[in-house]
C-alpha cells in the first residue's frame, strides 16, 4: 500500500464537531489495516469511543520513512483558521533536539493538510523512533506521536522470558485453537509485507487488537486465512502469529480456513457518553477507493470509501461531497480469487486510466482522452491475485468502469475458429488446443464450422531457453507465424500440403506465438513443431541489434543481444529478460536502413530517458526520466543508407519504449538564409555572401543595416552587389565592405545587418557581420579573429591574431563554455599550429571537428572557444564559434507586414534551437542607429522544439524620443548572442510632414574620426586556487553601462546539448568601461561532476558575446599537507550567483554631475528617465543578475580603473578580444 495513515491519542479537548472527522479517520484506518504505532505509555491502539469526539486529532502517512521521504500530516477538531506548527524532536547525547518542519493554518471547518521531507540530522540521529510534534499556541494545543524510522535497530530492552504465554485481556489466536474447514491442508508459505507497513492483528478484522507494527519486508509464514480469504492467519520471525490483510503482502495463493477468534470485548467507557460495543467488521467485498481532490493520486485522500464495483458515470459532477468536479484521481485495490486460465481486462476510461494485475503494469492510458476503452490479456495461475486501478478526471465528463472475463484455458493454444477463411468477424467457436497437429482431411473441425472455406487462429504465450530456434508449419492451404509479434513464416496462400521453415533467436523466458491458418477447399492440414538448433547468439541481425545492459548507463559489456523486429515495448514494472532486473536497465539498439530521397520525422516516446542518432548526429535528447506522455519529433532530409542508433533507460516504475518515423515531404521546405563569411572584419574586407531557398532564377540584391540602438535618420537602401539565383535558388554575391555610410558618415564598430532580397522585398534573408576597427600593425595586447563565427563540422575556419610574441610557436585549441558535463585537463589537445612573425601576428586555418580529439566523443551544439596560446600558455587570447550540430535555418512570419507608429505586430516561426531566449530586434538600412546593445522590443523563448512567438506595438520614435523617419524597417529575431537570427522587412507608414519649424541651421562639422576603441582585458585575483576560492575578475575597455557576465570552459570538454550557458557572476559596467566581479570557484559542474585539476578559461562578456576577453585559471583539487582534509571552502559550493558590480557610491555627496543614461534593459520601451533633483540616497538601485539569489556585495569604493596588472601565483596574461 502507498500511502499508510495512523491516528495518534488526542492530548486536549476541542470543538465536538472534530468528532466526526475522528470517526471517518478511524473507520479509514480500520479498513486499511495500515500501521498504527503503539503508543509508548501503553494505551490502547484504539481511541476511545467517548473521548474522540471532543478532541483534535493528527492523521500521518506514511509513519516509517527514510532520510529526505515526503511525510504528510492531516488534522481536523482543531481552531479554525488557527496556525498549526508540525515538529520533529528526538534526543541525542542527552539533549533533546527539536527542529521545526512544517507551518500551516487550519480552515474554517478545523482541518489542516502539511507536509515535508524528513531532515537528514534527524534521520541519522541514530533514534530509531523521533517524535512527531503538532501544536498550536492560540489555545495552547499539543497532539504527539512516534515516527519510525527505517533502517535504524531499535535498542534491546532487557526482559524477563517467561516459561508459559501470559494471559491478556484480548484473545489472541495463539491461545485458540484454530478450527480448520475440511480442505487440503497446505503446505507452510513464506512471504513478505509488500506495503510500506502492516497491521499485525488479533483476530481477521480492524476491530481486534494489533500485536505488532510491521515493517515492509518483514517475512510472513502463512497458516491459513479467513472464510473471505481477506485475512492471512500467519506466524512471524519472533514466533507471534496473528492475522494480516493480504492484500498488503506478496501471497497468491490459498490456505487452509481458520475460524475466527471471538470478539475482542469493548474498551473500557471513559465519559458519560454510551460506549458502543465494538464488533468485527467483515473485510469489504468491492473495492478499497482511495479518492484524491488533485489529478496525480498525491498527498493524502480526501475520502476512502468501499465500492462495490468500478463502474461510475458521474457526467460533470464529483464522485462524492468535498472533492472536486475536474482534477481529481482515485485510487481502487483489492484481492480476489481468479481460477487458472486466460482472462480478458476491459477499462474504459474518460480520462487517464492505469490498470496492474500483480505487479505487472497491463493497461497504462495515463493521458486526457474521452471515452475510450483498452483490453489486455493475461494468462493466471489458480489463486488470489491483486488488482489495482488508478484514474484521473482532467475536465468535463468523468467516466469510468472496469471488468473482467476469462476467456481460455491455463495450458495449450487458444483457437479461435472461424466460419470464413479471412478471420473476420467474431469466431464460431473457441476452445484450448493442446497441440497444433490436425489432419482433417475433407472434414470440418467441428460440427459449427464448415469443411471448406474456415480459418483459425491459435495464440499462446510459452517459455523458451535462450538458443536459435527452428520453427517449421506443415500447412494445406495458407497460414503465417508471429513469434513476438514478429512476421516469421508466411506463406498466406493457397495450395496443397507443404512445409515451411524460420530460424529465429530468442532470449530465455516467456514469449508470444500466433499462428494463423485459413482452408479452402479440399484436404485440410496444418501442424506447427520446433527445434532449437544452437545455443549461440546471431552475428547478423535482420532488423534492430538490440544490446540489453543491467545498468541504467550503458556501461561494461552487455548482458545479451538480440534481434528486435521494432522499437515499440510495454514491459510495465517487469523486465526485458531474466537475465535483466526490473529497473535500472538500458538498451541500445543499432541498425543501418535505406531511404528514399526525402524529409523524415522521427518519433519517440520512453518512460524513462530516450536519445536518437542518425548517421552519428543526435536528433533526439530526452535523456532523463519521462512518463511516456509526450511524443518528441525531429525532421531530417535522407536520401541513401544511413546508420540509425536507438538509446534507452529505465530507471523505475514503468518501463516503456517506442521510435518510429515516417515520410513527410518529397524536399525539405528551405528557408530563405544568408551566410556571411568572413563575419567580422574591418573596411575593406573581401566579404562573400552565399544562401539559397530563394526562388529560382530571380534577381537579388545585397543591402548593409544595423540594428536599432537609440536614434537615427531617414536612408534610402543602397544595394552593394546584385546578381541571379541559379536553378535550385541559390546565390553567391561578393561585395568590399565599406568604411562609411552612404551620407559619409564612418560606420562604427559593431554589429551590421547585411541582407539578401529580392527586388520587392517580397523573399529576403539576412546574416551579421561584425564591423570592427582596423588592427595596428603591432597590437598592445594579445587578441584572435576567427571567421566565420559560426558553423558545423567540418567547417573550414581562418584564425587571425596578434599582440603575441615574436617569433613564437602558438598552438590552437579547442574549449566548451560550461552548460552541463565537462572535463579540464592539463594538457589540452592541439588542433592547429604556426609561428608568429616578427610583429606577434600570424594567421592560419584548420577545420572544426565533429568530435573532440582527446575522448572521441561527439561535440554537441553550443558555444565554443578557440583558444590560441603560447606553449607555455602564458599568452593567450580567444574568439568564440558557435558550433551546431545541424546547421539552423529559422524561419519569420511577420504580421501585418506594413503599417505607422502604434501598429500591434504578431511576429511568429520556427528552426531555432529548442528552449532558447529570442528577441526581436528592430533594424534600418543604410546607417548606424545609437551605441550601446541593440534595443530589444520583445522576447521569448523558444519551445522544445525551436518554435517561437511574440508580439510587439511598432514605435512611433526611437528609444531616445526621436521620431521613426524610416520607410522601410528590417524585424529581426535572435538570440541573445545573434549567432541564429532571421528578419523580415516592414514598411512603415510615416505620418503627414508637419511644416518645418524655424530651427537653427545645423553648422557643417566635418565628420570626427573614430576615436580608437579600448582594448577589452581581464586579470585574475588570484589566478590559482581550489573550490571555494573567492576570485575577483577586473578588467576594461567594455562598452560603458552594459552587463557583463562571467563563464567558465574546459579544454576538450563535452557539453550538453541544449543547455543555456552556466554564468557564474555577472556585473554593470561602469562610465569608464571598466568592472569588478567577484565569484566563488566551483567545486562541481552544473550536472554535479567534481572539477578536475587543470587549467579552466575564465570568460567574461557581454549578453551578446560581441565584446569578451579571457584569461586561464589554474584549478586544483588538493587536499591539505599532512591532514588528509580538503582545502578550507564553503561546504559543497552552491551553484554560483551573479555579483552585482556596485556603483559609484552616493552615500557620501558629490557635485553634482548629470544624471547617466539608463541602463537599456530587454524589454519594450519605457518613457525617457528624467533627472529628479533630489539629495542622492544611501542604497544605490538594484542591478540585474543572472540568478535570483543574492549573493555578497563587495564593499561599496570606485571601481578602479585595471591600470596596473594584478599579480598571482602565476603570471597573469591580459586578454581581449573587440567583436
């Protein structure tokens, strides 16, 4: 049983209406036959009649439990709307210990529900019973109760033994002689208690006293059982035998009847109240329900009542008063005495249904659907057998019924004979075959079914021995053999007597056969035999190799092989095999299969954990513990062989396994895309752009943007390059970047939109480039470009650097910014190498693997770092590649596609990575709009499976109040980082000109040079350390007032796909662009993997990546000399929260000075701040983290400017890198 209840002595009187509440209670826990502790002053077990109906009482469940086990406590007679505190005491080197778990507030009615997790100090006290505390202050109200606790030995108390029983008030059967019914005595059975705890009784019934509480597990020697067969009467390990629900243990079989001890006589009467005179209820004949006011059978039932039978239609009401309409779940049990033989299951169910024969999970429809009905079908010995059934309403009608029939014989085949020769219909006749091996010559089977123009169908279910078996059908006319529902002989067809063969290999254990057969005319014959002609296992496997491991990771070698004909499994709470336990297990299955030129959507479905890989590439991960409730697609265009692998795990529970896939188009529907390359560069940059899924044979044009950033003014778009789409709508169109803007004004480090239309703007993509300023010719301080920024495997990449020492050897390597498992070493792979010139600068290329060199294992999309260093690592610098797996193209649509200032714009599509931040960006032609971030006007994040949407008002003035002047806007989607981003193009509808206003004529300012851009750098304090050691990240050269975050990577690291990179301090850049973050280093990765000793990049950058400098700290997991103790840290780091970089001080006055432009946040726009000339405030305005937890603030000084290095313990190398 899942969920035990026990009522504890009340301590106080209370209101009488608790009284009915104590009855229900009561009635509850009798009918249960759940654990009821014994009080340790030696009260009765039960309450007394007079005194529980004035009186609060406690309800717990369950009352033994473990380390961290959720614990719920009920209560009702206590004050309304009163807060009740729940305790745990226990006492410990003579102290007594209290700590405090729970707070709630009654209702109206007196009740209360809690709930909370057993504290692990509590649970390794040592205190085999701790005590269960609730109380209230207003009146002043305590109920007590002992709380078992599992795997603690109870001390021994000493006692005296005593040469004869004792006599006591309540009969016990030891001292009745049992008289047995006349049937066959059997022989003495040993089982076990199955549910969490168990009631050992008196008598057959929940009036008679309880002798023990037993713990599950506890062995049972079985005696006999009550005329219902609901009681055992059994002997456990310390000699005391009493009775037990069997329901609650693991026996199927029968026993002798022993009659039942007399009644226990009535307790003693304690109030002026009559005491009625207790007698045995019988067992209940239906079904014990448990009902729940929630949809997922948690916490504790609302009502627990007997049904007669399943079978209610209750339309749009509740099953009973208190519980809800919609969303609620019950629960039913019961034992019931089943003869030998096959039996049919029906259930239908609006809405989700579960159904168990034993432990065997047989129908599982947990899943909102209207009336539906389900069958199975199973094959039981002779004897009692548990059944139980789980449903839930979501919404509406709620309709449930269940039944059974049985519908075969124990042994032999199940042949169903037909009066026609197609098995249609229902059958003439049924019966159990014993063998198939008739010869009915020009006869009929039987006198209902005629002599030609019949067919049959036999089914059975049989035990083999693992081997390659040998089946053989001698057949006139046609018939076909499943074995596991696997096609293995067919020979469907007419003709005279002949035979046919199929070698299969089987696993040890039960599997299924059908045989269809079907006569014509003339003779009939048909005879089904085989052999099993080796013990070994198939080198060559027909459909899926299937590799079955009793571990839930795929680890060691596997158990066995075998052909599987489909993924598609219902195990239930059983096992694969024999020779593989019930749950934690894994499979993996492997195949190579052809496939006609197309687009294919792959499906699978687990409970638990699913991945899928076509041709090394992983389309599916779902690698966790599911519940076979959701269904996870993956589309991919095939055309040829390819290699298909299948992994699987079962951790508990259920276990259930399904892929398939199907065709869905004839061609992949291609987005319109652009590919820049390089992607970053200065004026005069040789820039190819390539794309396609334009239409074909139609002229494109190139145009230069950038996104919105604060304000601008009117441009026409200039095309920089034309030319025409080929066949398959295709381009490659080349252009030299420019150093200005159309008007001359200087184009400005930063990103630029470079878009790709057709004439009309009708069909257009877009791509990034990063417009940077020119690189001296011998750089101050290390920095790496790495074009293009983006790709899959084997893409080729061109690494660009300076800032380096002279005429040194650098060395490429290859990192992962942290999102889930990674590794660090000392020695990380090298992937490319040159030698600088005789400036520090050097160029090379080499091509991104599709797996990192170290582990061969996959690299799986994400961000990753291109690090180039010196050999000894002392100067280094990096640039980041976003890498994917598949190479995304997202798609827009765009609604309406024109309209003025207060226009609402739905913006929607699809082809992002799954459940990943997107924005929308507003972008214009032909000019540079503000500094700082690119404004965002809306966000999101995507769903699993990369779908998106949004909506936004189009502005009438741009974020600093001045007015759209543009006719033609670009709406782009993207990432934070823009490594995938789509647009489309917007006409906006400008309003009427307003005449001009006398205004001052602007003087002609020649236009000013850009001023040279701040190298971005980054130094460590201190650069080398262990888990828990505080490390201050300082640098500069930052785009003043953006945020800045701090990442960490590890060389040849595998990530998890998927994953949002793991930021471990973030901060606000000050006016100068300079920062201060502080963090604590980490003791584990974010998937719980201990740090290795080695080197780890330590990256900090902006939201968008496009400014970012590293540097390496040197990790070191040590222990203390001589101690054997780990270095001094926090116990068990948490998982790093953002600092947030102070500001200026404004506790002490300053002169005034004007108030700074506000820090643009991701949102839509907001009025203009305006300077409020008030006295500045000693608590400085909060800042955006990356977490939600605060975490210590530095002391509140002028962040100073990196001017001198900061040393370590080893030499700190500033890096940069300007995107």
């Amino acid at each position: 049983m899942k969920v035990q209840f026990s009522l504890f002595e009340p301590l106080r009187r209370r209101a009488s209406a608790a009284g009915v509440w104590v009855v229900l209670l009561t009635l509850l826990l009798g009918l249960s036959g759940c654990v009821v502790p014994l009080p340790p002053t030696g009260q009765v077990d039960t309450l007394p009649p007079g005194e529980v109906t004035t009186e609060p009482v406690i309800a717990v469940a369950p009352v033994a439990v473990e380390a961290g086990e959720f614990v719920s406590v009920s209560g009702a007679g206590w004050p309304a709307n009163q807060p009740v505190f729940v305790n745990v005491e226990w006492t410990q080197d003579g102290e007594r210990v209290a700590t405090t778990v729970s707070v709630t507030t009654t209702e109206e009615d007196g009740r209360f529900n809690a709930s909370f997790f057993l504290p692990d100090e509590a649970a390794s006290s040592g205190t085999p019973e701790l005590t269960l505390v609730v109380y209230a202050t207003e009146p002043d109200l305590r109920v007590t109760t002992t709380l078992m606790v599992i795997g603690v030995a109870e001390p021994v108390t000493p006692t005296e033994t005593p040469t004869e029983p004792t006599a006591t008030a309540t009969p016990l059967p030891a001292t009745v002689a049992p008289t047995a019914t006349p049937v066959p005595p059997a022989v003495d059975t040993t089982v076990r208690v199955v549910s969490r705890g168990l009631n050992l009784r008196s008598g057959p019934g929940a009036a008679y006293a309880i002798l023990r509480s037993l713990t599950q597990g506890t062995t049972l020697d079985v005696l006999g059982q009550s005329r219902d067969a609901y009681w055992l009467y059994v002997r456990i390990p310390d000699g005391t035998v009493g009775w037990v629900a069997r329901p609650y243990t693991n026996f199927t079989g029968t026993a002798p009847v022993v009659e039942a001890p007399a009644a226990p006589p009535p307790p003693p009467t304690a109030t002026r109240y009559p005491t009625p005179t207790p007698t045995p209820l019988p067992p209940p004949e239906g079904w014990r329900g448990e009902y729940f006011a929630n949809r997922n059978l948690s916490d504790a039932p609302a009502l627990v009542r007997t049904d007669p039978s399943i079978d209610f239609d209750w339309g749009f009401g509740a099953p009973a008063r208190g519980l809800p309409g919609d969303n609620f779940s019950v629960r039913w049990t019961r034992s019931v005495y089943l003869e030998g033989g096959t039996y049919r299951f029906t259930v239908t169910s609006d809405d989700g249904v579960r159904v168990w024969l034993g432990s065997e999970l047989i129908i599982d429809q947990w899943r909102e659907q209207g009336a539906t009905t389900f069958t199975a079908d199973r094959t039981v010995s002779a004897g009692y057998h548990n059944l139980r059934v789980e449903y839930f309403d979501a919404y509406q009608l709620a309709r449930i019924r269940f039944n059974w029939q049985r519908i075969g014989e124990p042994e032999g085949w199940r042949g169903e004979y037909f009066a026609n020769r197609s098995l249609a219909g229902s059958p003439a006749l049924v019966r159990t075959d014993g063998n198939i091996d008739f010869d009915w010559g020009r006869g009929s089977p039987d006198s209902r079914i005629p002599v030609d123009n019949f067919s049959v169908r036999w089914t059975r279910s049989v035990y083999f021995d693992a081997g390659t078996y040998r089946f053989r059908v001698l057949v006139d006319d046609g018939a076909r053999l499943w074995v596991d529902d696997h096609l293995l002989i067919d020979e469907w067809s007419d003709g005279s007597v002949r035979e046919r063969t199929g070698d299969i290999y089987l696993s040890s254990g039960h599997h299924s056969l059908r045989l269809e057969y079907y006569e014509r005319t003339g003779d009939a014959r048909i005879r089904l035999t085989w052999e099993r002609i080796t013990e070994e296992e198939p080198d060559d496997f027909p459909d899926w190799k299937g590799e079955y491991w009793n571990n839930r990771d795929l680890e060691g070698s596997p158990r066995f092989r075998r052909n599987d004909r489909e993924i598609n499994f219902n195990w239930g709470s059983g096992s694969p095999d024999s020779r593989i336990s019930d749950d934690n297990f894994s499979v993996r299955w492997t195949r190579d299969r052809r496939f006609d030129r197309g687009l294919y959507r792959f499906y699978a479905r687990a409970d638990d954990g699913i991945r899928v890989w076509v041709d090394g590439d992983r389309i599916i991960d779902e690698w966790r513990e599911n519940d076979y409730s959701e269904t996870f697609t993956a589309d991919i265009f095939l055309d040829g062989r390819v290699d298909l692998r299948v992994e699987y795990f079962e951790r508990r529970g259920g276990a259930r396994v399904r892929v398939w896939w199907e065709r869905i188009a004839d061609e992949p529907a291609r987005n319109p895309f652009a590919d820049v390359n390089p992607t970053s560069g200065p004026a005069g940059a040789n820039v190819i752009v390539t794309g396609g899924g334009f239409p074909a044979n139609t002229a494109v044009y190139l145009y230069l943007g950038a996104p919105v950033r604060a304000a601008g003014v009117a441009a026409e778009p200039m095309r920089y390059a034309a030319g025409v789409t080929d066949s398959r709508g295709e381009y490659r169109l080349s252009f030299v970047m420019p150093a200005t803007w159309p008007d001359g004004t200087p184009i400005e480090p930063g990103d630029l939109l470079v878009l790709v239309a057709t004439d009309n703007f009708t069909v257009e993509a877009s791509d990034t480039f990063e417009f940077q300023a020119a690189r001296p010719p011998v750089s101050p301080a290390p920095y790496v470009d790495v074009n293009p920024g983006s790709g899959g495997p084997e893409t080729p990449v061109t690494v660009n650097g300076g800032g380096f020492p002279p005429n040194t050897r650098v060395n490429a390597h290859l990192a992962r910014i942290v999102t889930a498992a990674l590794r660090s070493g000392d020695s990380p792979a090298v992937y490319a190498s040159t030698t600088t010139d005789g400036q520090g600068n050097f160029t090379f290329s080499f091509i991104i693997p599709r797996q990192w060199r170290e582990t061969n294992d996959n690299i799986e999309t994400g961000k990753l770092l291109v690090v180039v260093a010196t050999d000894d690592f002392r100067v280094q610098a990096s640039d980041t590649f976003d890498y994917f797996v598949t190479v995304p193209r997202p798609s827009i649509n765009v609604a309406p596609l024109s309209g003025g200032a207060g226009t609402p714009v739905a913006v929607n599509g699809s082809g992002f990575p799954g459940n990943t931040p997107v924005g929308v960006y507003l972008g214009v032609f032909g000019d540079q709009i503000g500094r700082s971030s690119a404004y965002r006007y809306a966000s999101t994040v995507t769903d699993r499976s990369g779908n998106y949407g949004m909506a936004f008002t189009m502005p009438a003035t741009w974020p600093d109040g001045s007015p759209v002047a543009q006719d033609r806007l670009i709406i782009m989607v993207a990432t934070d980082d823009f490594s995938v981003q789509v647009s489309e193009v917007f006409t906006y509808l400008l309003p009427a000109p307003v005449p001009p206003t006398s205004t001052p004529t602007p003087t002609n300012t020649p236009p000013t040079p850009p001023t040279a851009t701040p190298q971005p750098s980054l130094s460590l304090a201190p650069a080398a350390g262990a888990a828990g050691t505080v490390v201050n990240a300082v640098g500069g050269g930052f785009p003043p007032g953006q945020t800045v975050a701090v990442y960490l990577a590890t060389f040849d690291g595998e990530g998890e796909s998927g994953g949002r990179n793991q930021q471990y301090g973030a901060g606000i850049v000050d006016a100068n662009g300079n920062f201060v973050i502080s963090f604590a280093m980490p003791r584990h990765w974010p998937n719980g993997e201990e740090i290795d000793s080695g080197r780890i990049v330590v990256l900090v950058a902006t939201n968008d990546f496009n400014t970012q400098a590293t540097s390496l700290f040197d990790y070191r997991r040590t222990t203390a000399a001589g101690s054997g103790e780990p270095l001094p840290a926090p116990t068990d780091v948490p998982e790093p929260t953002a600092t947030p970089t102070p500001e200026p001080p404004t506790a002490t006055p300053e002169p005034p000075t004007p108030t700074p432009e506000p820090t643009e946040t991701p949102l839509p726009p907001t009025p203009t701040e305006t300077a409020t000339p008030e006295p500045p405030t000693p608590t400085p305005e909060p800042t955006e983290t990356a977490t939600s937890e605060p975490s210590p603030t530095p002391t509140e000084t002028e962040i100073p400017p990196p001017a001198e290095p900061i040393t370590g313990t080893t030499p700190i190398t500033q890096t940069a890198y300007w995107r």
